[in-house]
C-alpha cells in the first residue's frame, strides 16, 4: 500500500474529512456484522499474528457456580477465512496517532457511554433498568482493549468497537459446542445465557443488556440430509445452534429484552423481489429496512418478500425429492434429501430459496412445541390459555443489497 508521507500538512479541515471518511458507518439503520468465536477464559492461544486473539470476559471470574468464565475470540486477519467483521473496518484509527483517536472518540461520542455506563453501574441498573431508558440508548458504544493484531504494530493493543444493540453478532457453533460442558437441552440454557453475559460487550458488568442481533450464515447444504425432525439434527450444528436459540426465545419471560436471528443468503438481491411481494421487515411495517455490512459486503432485511414457501400453493417447488407410492403420495422418510439439481444451482449462486424452505421446515417442526412450552404451566389444565409461538417471527432473511 502507498504512503502519503505529505498528509501532516494537509489543511487541518481536510484531515479531519479524510479521517471521518474512514469511519465506519454509523447510522441508526445501519448494523455492523460481527464476528467472535466462544472461548474459555482460562484458554492460552499462541501469539501470532494469524493465531486468534483472546479479550477476556468482563467478569474475569467465574460465573455464577460453573467453575469457568467465557471470553469472545477475535478470528485471525490472514488467509482464506480472514476476518472482515465491521469493528475492523476503522480499527486503525485507533493507534494511527492522536489526531485520529481524538476524532473517532468524537464520532462515536465515546465520552458520553462512558459516562452512560457508569451511571448504569453505579445504580446497579444492569438488566433491569427502566425500558423507556433502554430505549434512548440504542446506539450505545462499548470499546475494549484488544490485544496486537500483526507482527507490524508492535504488539500495541487496539479499540475494538461494537454497538451491542445495533451491530449483529456471529458466533461461532463450534466454538460455543467446545466451550460448553454439555450440550443445550430443553428447557437448561442456564450455560448460553451465562455466555451472553460474560462476554465483555454483552453483560450486566458493561452496564447493558445482552445482543440484539444475532447472524448465521446460511449454507444451501443445511437442507440435504436433513432429519425430518428438530430432535435429530448434528450436534453443533449451526441448526441446532438457531434451534436452541428459539427455544430459549420461547421460554422468556414477556418483560426481558429479545433478539432476532438473520441469515445470510448470498443468492438472493434486493433488485430480485417481483413487485407485488409483501415486504415486511422484521423491525414492522413501515419502518426503513436495515443494512448490515461488514467491511467487504452489504446486505438488507428482505423480510418474507420472495421466500415465502408457507403457501400450500408453492409446495411444488420444494427442494427435496420424495420416493412416491402407488397412489402419488410421497413416502415417509426420516430423512429429507435434496433435488440434486436444484441443490447444485443453489451453491452454484443461483436464486433460490432454499433459506425460505429452511424457515418452514423451522415452523413446521417448532410452533405448536414451543407454543405449549411458551404457555407452560397453563396448556396443563387450561390449553384455551396457551400462547402462540411463531417462529417466522423470530428469524429473518438477508440478501445483498442492490
């Protein structure tokens, strides 16, 4: 990369515009995509520079009785999988020199959640603290101390900036398996809530609630050999992962704070939705649709805009393909195989709509369960009482922007 070596005698003025240029973008409908791995906080990781980086957990205890604090791992920033997550878009701002720090501090108003989150903390708000102020503080920024990124910058720590409750937040499944010490069942995220809370941008000790926003990407492959039911899928399987999410979504109570679930699916476009497609985003009826991006991609809440296979009439086009008998009717199978050509041109790219059909194999599985588990203990003597869970509600699709 080139160097300006004149940039110091640029007007002041026009440094400050280049420096706001490399801001990442802030506005309210706008959310960075972050990505983290689930560690213990005990963990020792080689330091290199493509070796992930540790931040600890706020707490730096263990939680509660369970023995181990969780942290959040930085994913490596070399190779193939190299980290494009939106806190890396101007994290050099931070350590460039005084002039940028002071004017991302600025941006970001930096002083102002500071002084938010010692007041949360001194009141022992945490959790609790009344929803009308929840909500006046939506785009409330948290920066930790990040540890050395490269070899190059001489093991000098660094920002990284997230807004809990705008930004969305990848966690990797596989991590989150190796961190727990059994896996999530029913009705027992005792260990994942105590995940969200640990983390350093997530917990009571931060003075905020847990993440909003949380994002898989979708993969097309998720619908082949698929179980025809919830109960059989791999452990620690980003399907189980969404799974366990909408069970602990189902048991809260109706006064906690919710977060939504969006996948990535990088075949669809804003540009492919036909007119006449209801679009709802999943923030509700008129309101402007999100973007979230990361520092290479920008995508937008499709809502059920074009991949909406709820309606009897598109079952035709499902994606996987049935033994039939004598009378046409598909046989029953435990296990759901795909179209191999459909499922080829779906990782090939091509449009289609297969995170929809994953969706409704969701719904299909999970809304009268986690209905009566939602209503518990009233669908025991009383069922007319039982309050409807409707996963479609909880998840939503992203496609790129146009």
């Amino acid at each position: 990369m080139a160097s300006f070596h004149l940039f110091p005698d640029l007007p002041y003025e026009l440094r400050e515009k280049i420096w706001q240029q490399a801001i990442r973008p802030s506005a309210k409908n706008c959310c960075g995509i972050q990505h983290f791995s689930i560690r213990h906080s005990n963990m020792n990781l080689e330091s290199t520079a493509s070796k992930p980086k540790l931040i600890p957990s706020s707490r730096g205890v263990p939680t509660c009785d369970k023995g181990t604090a969780f942290a959040a791992e930085i994913p490596g920033t070399e190779g193939a999988q190299a980290n494009r997550s939106a806190y890396m878009w101007d994290a050099g701002l931070w350590t460039a020199c005084w002039e940028s720090r002071q004017i991302i501090l600025r941006h970001w108003e930096m002083k102002k959640w500071q002084e938010k989150r010692r007041y949360f903390l001194s009141e022992k708000r945490g959790f609790w603290y009344r929803e009308a102020e929840w909500r006046e503080n939506q785009d409330f920024c948290i920066t930790i101390n990040a540890p050395s990124l490269t070899i190059n910058d001489g093991g000098e720590e660094w920002q990284l900036m997230v807004r809990p409750y705008d930004d969305a937040f990848y966690f990797d499944p596989k991590s989150l398996k190796d961190a727990l010490k059994q896996p999530i069942s029913r009705g027992h995220w005792d260990e994942l809530v105590d995940i969200m809370q640990d983390l350093p941008f997530s917990g009571l000790d931060y003075g905020c609630q847990p993440v909003q926003h949380l994002i898989f990407d979708f993969d097309p492959n998720w619908l082949n050999n698929l179980p025809r039911y919830h109960a059989n899928v791999d452990s620690g399987s980003p399907q189980e992962f969404i799974i366990d999410l909408l069970w602990l979504l189902a048991g809260r109570r109706t006064e906690e704070r919710v977060f939504h679930i969006w996948l990535i699916d990088r075949s669809r476009r804003q540009s492919s939705i036909k007119n006449g497609d209801e679009v709802l985003p999943a923030d509700g009826a008129g309101k402007e649709a999100r973007v979230f991006y990361n520092c290479d991609e920008e995508f937008v809440d499709l809502g059920t805009a074009g991949h909406n296979p709820y309606a009897k009439s598109k079952l035709f086009d499902q994606p996987w393909k049935f033994e039939y008998d004598e009378g046409g009717f598909p046989k029953p199978t435990d296990i759901l195989k795909c179209d191999e050509n459909k499922l080829s041109a779906a990782l090939a790219g091509e449009e289609n709509e297969f995170a929809g059909w994953f969706i409704w194999w969701l719904a299909e599985n999970l809304t009268e369960p986690l209905s009566k588990f939602k209503s518990y203990p009233y669908t025991m003597d009383e069922p007319h009482l039982c309050e409807s869970f409707y996963v479609e509600d909880h998840i939503s699709i992203l496609g790129y922007r146009s």
